[in-house]
C-alpha cells in the first residue's frame, strides 16, 4: 500500500498554504520556515508544492501545475527544488527523523 502523508502544500492558486494539523507538535520556528519556503516558491514559479513523507518517512517535495498554466515556469520549478534541496537539507533531514520517530515509532541509536 503506497501511503503518503501530507506535511504541508501552498497553492499559487488559492493563495494559500495548508499544515497538516497531525504535525502542530512541530516547534513554530520550523512552521514558519515551512511556510515561508512553500509560499516563496509558489509566488516565484507557481502551481503547486506539496511536502509530503512516504511509508518509509523519507521526505518528498512534489509539485504540480493546472494544465492551461502557461505562467508556470518548468524549468525553474526544476532548479528551485534542487535549490531548496541543497538549502533546506538539515531541515528536511530533521523532518524525517521526527517522521521516523513520532509517526513509525522507530528507535534511533545514540552515538
């Protein structure tokens, strides 16, 4: 069964951004990094993107786009989310673990 589990979205569309409540325990610092870099790409390239964890709690960022979007720049949204990915590492890296922690209740060794 292919799970996903919605961490937060922003919508270039409606203008808006989603944090799913299940992750409210999440400190505000980290919200509101959360918010800022969702609502900066989507008013930067567009369309849509999504942060979302599979059932392996590795992170994902997904985007998507409506399909007569021709102000939707591709290219850039390419180049943005490895962008994102080489800045946001550590951030994404810890989202995981507290993923992998608090959600799949797996142990982590000390070292």
């Amino acid at each position: 069964m292919n799970e996903e589990i919605v961490l937060c979205a922003a919508s270039a569309y409606e203008q808006k951004f989603y944090l799913n409540p299940e992750f409210d325990a999440l400190p505000e610092t980290v919200k509101q990094e959360l918010q800022i870099m969702c609502v900066l790409y989507t008013e930067d390239v567009g369309g849509i993107l999504m942060l979302v964890f599979d059932e392996e709690g590795n992170l994902e960022l997904k985007v998507d786009h409506e399909e007569n979007d021709f102000a939707f720049d591709e290219i850039g949204s390419v180049l943005k989310i490895k962008e994102l990915q080489q800045k946001k590492r550590e951030l994404f890296e810890s989202l995981e673990l507290f993923f992998k922690v608090f959600y799949l209740g797996e142990e982590i060794e000390q070292q």
